[in-house]
C-alpha cells in the first residue's frame, strides 16, 4: 500500500499556545527529511529544531477512524 509522509513544525508560544505550521507533503521518507534539512537552517525553524514531525500515512486509509465530542468552550 502507498504511503505519503507529512512534515509539521510546532512549538509552543510564549502564552503557551502550541503554533503548528503545516510543511508539506512528500513521496518518500527521504525527501520529507531533506525538507526538514533545508527548512531547519531558516530563522525561527533554527531556533526549535526539535519541532519538525514526519509521519507516514497509508493513501486512502482512513486516519480518524472514531467520532468526536464537542467540548462546550473549547
């Protein structure tokens, strides 16, 4: 089965929101990786350099396979 491997950036501010940025989409493990590579030199990427998460997802598999409930204030 085909796989795609996604690259987000996330760290926390200061009032303690996480800040996620979504990177890309990528055929392979490695070039997901030489995208982290690349983006990890530019400013605020250097500074949190631990905030880049790759994950692999199987093409058309369902992700979210569970309803959800709303939080009232959330």
């Amino acid at each position: 089965m085909a796989s795609v491997f996604v690259v987000q950036h996330v760290h926390s501010r200061d009032d303690g929101v996480e800040d996620v940025k979504f990177i890309g989409v990528y055929s392979s493990r490695q070039n997901a990786e030489a995208a982290v590579a690349r983006l990890s030199r530019l400013p605020g990427f250097a500074d949190a350099p631990a905030g880049f998460h790759v994950d692999e997802y199987r093409v058309d598999q369902d992700q979210w396979t569970e309803g959800y409930v709303a939080v009232a204030g959330a």
